[in-house]
C-alpha cells in the first residue's frame, strides 16, 4: 500500500473518530466573569458535569469574559435564539424584571437558611415566571455574593447616622433609596470609574462586594471598610426556550442535575462574611469592621423601610413576593 492511500485511509479514520465523539448537542454559554471569578469557575465545572451527565451528547461551550456579548445583551441574546445560554446577575433585571431586585432589599434575604431554601420555592417559581414571560427559561438560581461592604476614607460607615453627608457610590436607584434614607447622597457610575472617583474625592465612599473591594483595590484609597451581609445577588442561568423545549427529557434531566450541582456549589453554609476575604483587606492595610447583628438591625430598621416602600411601587407583585420569602 503506497503512502498517499495509507495517509488518506488515517485522515477517514480520524474524520470517523471526530464524527463518532461529536455531541449531539451544543450549549453555547456566555458570562461576562473573569476566569478567575468564582462563578466563572463554577460554570467550567458546570459545563464538565453536563458532559458527564448526558455521556457527551451535550457539549457546552463557555465564553467567559463578555468575549461574545455585553452583559446588558444576554437577555436579548438568548430571548432571540443567537445563543443557547447565557448567566445574568439577578440584580441586572431590574429594569426588566422590577420583582427581580427584591435580593438587594437589605438584610431581607441575609441568612444561609433562605438561600438553601430559595431555590424551588414559590418566590423563586414566580420569578422564573416573569422571566419566562420575557422569552427566556431560568434552570439555575447561583448566589454570586451575599455580602456587601461600605467603604470610606474620613469615618467608617457602622451607625445609620455615619451616612449623612456622605458622597456614595450606590448600588442602583432601587438600594440607593435606602442611602438616602440614613442622608448620604449615592451617585450612580460604572464600575470602572470607581477607584479614580474615590482616589480624587469625587466621591468619599462606595458599596461593593467583599471579594470586589480586594480585587478592585479599593484598600489603595480607602482607610476603612465595614462588612455584612446585607443584600444577595444570584447568577441566573437562563435558556433559550425553543432550543430547550427540543431537548430529549433524559438530556435536560442530566442538565438540570448539573444546574442543581452548581447551585449548591456556592451555597453558603453560615450566616458570616468569609474570613478569608476580610483578611485579606486587613492584610493590605483596610480597617474592616463586620457588623455585629445588632449592629445589621440599626441599619436595616432604617434602610429597609425606604427601599421597601420603593419596591413595592414597583409591581403589583411585589409586597406578595416580599411575604413568600419572609416565610421561608
């Protein structure tokens, strides 16, 4: 047998050996984490137990890093059938989906016991709903951060009466009724414009997320920090609903057992800031205060009320859905 029939008999082989591995099905997934976020790392591990799951006949595809779309155009993105997923933070519904910020009311939602429960829930089915009813299907409920700390350079921010006067970054117009509440004045800005703000004095003050304020480096040009667990955002892993609807069912149960994996693999299992993130904005020079509860009730008694009454002009099912998780 010459070479060229014995290179054309290896190159057919091979092209059998690709065909007989491809999947059946591809999920293309687009998030706008870094690979080094968390919930990046869980969506590789997401797209591992899919595979696993289904003996390969669904491959997921994980852009990473807004590489294929903007975070503002996921929803869309999906909605439309351009890609199969996408992962959207709860909170970036709001314009949206108004019920979707009921997370962000503070301390409504800050103990471990509601986020185990949430999933599954009635609250979590009404809002699968409403997004249901904006052309996508919701098959995974990923709590991102449930903490939140305020930091500045003049005072720490403990009592109620340590925001007045105070320029702050806010969270969004819905958290921010609350800042104005205690008398701070929130602005709004993109994330990326925060540090240089807060270096120049633009701005006296921000609220991020815990692991946020070490990675943006707010230790750099901020003197102290005060932690809790004051609001929850949720990644929400959303599906196009005329590609999942095609689906054989043993496929989207072996999906769904993956959603599931993922959302207990961030699950916080106590109430407390991780220690390992306030060390290390204590490491770097910030002085971190964690709320004690007593401390979380003087805040809330005065924040809630506000954002509350905000929210609940929002929809006429927002007082409803406030209740559900009450309850839980």
């Amino acid at each position: 047998m010459n070479m060229t029939i014995k290179a054309g008999i290896a190159a057919l082989a091979a092209a059998f050996a690709v065909s007989a591995l491809a999947a059946d099905y591809t999920m293309r997934l687009s998030h706008q984490f870094p690979p080094t976020h968390h919930s990046a790392k869980n969506m590789e591990q997401f797209a591992a137990d899919v595979k696993a799951n289904t003996n390969g006949r669904v491959e997921v595809q994980v852009f990473g890093a807004a590489q294929l779309f903007k975070p503002n155009q996921h929803h869309a993105a999906v909605a439309g059938g351009k890609i199969e997923s996408a992962v959207v933070l709860s909170f970036q519904w709001g314009g949206t989906i108004p019920e979707m910020n009921v997370t962000i009311i503070p301390y409504l939602m800050s103990t471990a016991e509601k986020m185990k429960k949430f999933p599954g829930s009635e609250a979590a089915k009404l809002l699968d709903a409403k997004m249901e009813a904006k052309g996508v299907k919701n098959i995974a409920w990923m709590v991102d951060a449930n903490d939140g700390i305020f930091t500045s350079n003049k005072a720490p921010l403990i009592k109620p009466e340590d925001f007045k006067g105070v320029k702050i970054r806010g969270l969004s117009k819905l958290f921010d009724t609350g800042l104005v509440a205690a008398g701070a004045s929130p602005s709004a800005m993109p994330g990326s414009e925060v540090y240089q703000a807060l270096q120049t004095g633009v701005i006296d003050a921000a609220i991020t997320g815990v692991e946020a304020a070490f990675s943006r480096r707010y230790y750099e040009v901020q003197k102290y920090g005060v932690a809790s667990p004051i609001l929850l955002a949720y990644d929400n892993l959303i599906v196009d609903p005329a590609w999942w609807n095609k689906l054989p069912a043993d496929v989207k149960k072996g999906i769904e057992a993956a959603a599931r994996k993922a959302e207990e693999r961030v699950l916080p299992t106590t109430d407390d800031i991780p220690e390992g993130d306030i060390k290390a904005l204590r490491d770097k020079g910030m002085n971190v205060t964690v709320l004690s509860k007593a401390q979380q009730k003087a805040v809330a008694d005065v924040m809630q009320p506000a954002v509350i009454k905000e929210f609940n002009e929002s929809s006429p099912d927002a007082a409803r859905l406030i209740e559900m998780i009450r309850k839980l």
